[in-house]
C-alpha cells in the first residue's frame, strides 16, 4: 500500500523531470477550473455610517458611566455628552 501512494507521487516527479510539457497539460485538466464570481458589496451612505458610529460611541459612553462612575443618564443627556465630546460642543448643564 505505501509503494502505491509513493508510485503516485512519483508519476508527477518523474513525469516534470522527463516530459515536463505533457505532464503539465495532463494536470492542468485534472484541477478544477475556478468559477467566475463577482462580491456585490453594499456601500453604506454617509448618513447610515454616522448612525451606526454615534449608536457606537452611545453605547461606549453609557457602559462607562454606568460601570465607571454608577451614574445612570437618560438618552437626552447622553445624546448631549456625546455631542459634547465629539463636536467639542458646549455642554448646556453639568451632567454629572
């Protein structure tokens, strides 16, 4: 059995080292041929991307002051802290 597995591996050794054309064609029509396929991928619009990061940072924001400081603010205030931190916007109250 282990001269027949070492006989198969030697017909392509053999066959590269003697006839190295014809063994390349007789191998090239036993692999697959790769079907032609295309990636239809979906850009996102500006206003999608913005939604999903600001849903991001809110829930960042949230998950650190609850479990950082035990401070529980409604979604107004931590719409304003955000608005805060990333447009560097004036904050109307002290939230905290």
């Amino acid at each position: 059995m282990v001269e027949a597995i070492g006989w198969i591996f030697g017909i392509k050794l053999f066959g590269k080292t003697f006839f190295p054309g014809k063994t390349e064609k007789l191998f090239d029509k036993m692999k697959p041929k790769k079907p032609k396929t295309t990636y239809t991928l979906d850009k996102l619009s500006s206003d999608e991307i913005e939604k999903y990061v600001k849903k991001l940072y809110i829930n960042i924001i949230n998950e650190v002051l609850t479990t950082q400081s035990d401070t529980s603010l409604d979604h107004v205030e931590i719409d304003k802290l955000w608005e805060h931190l990333i447009f560097d916007q004036d904050a109307l109250y002290q939230c905290f």
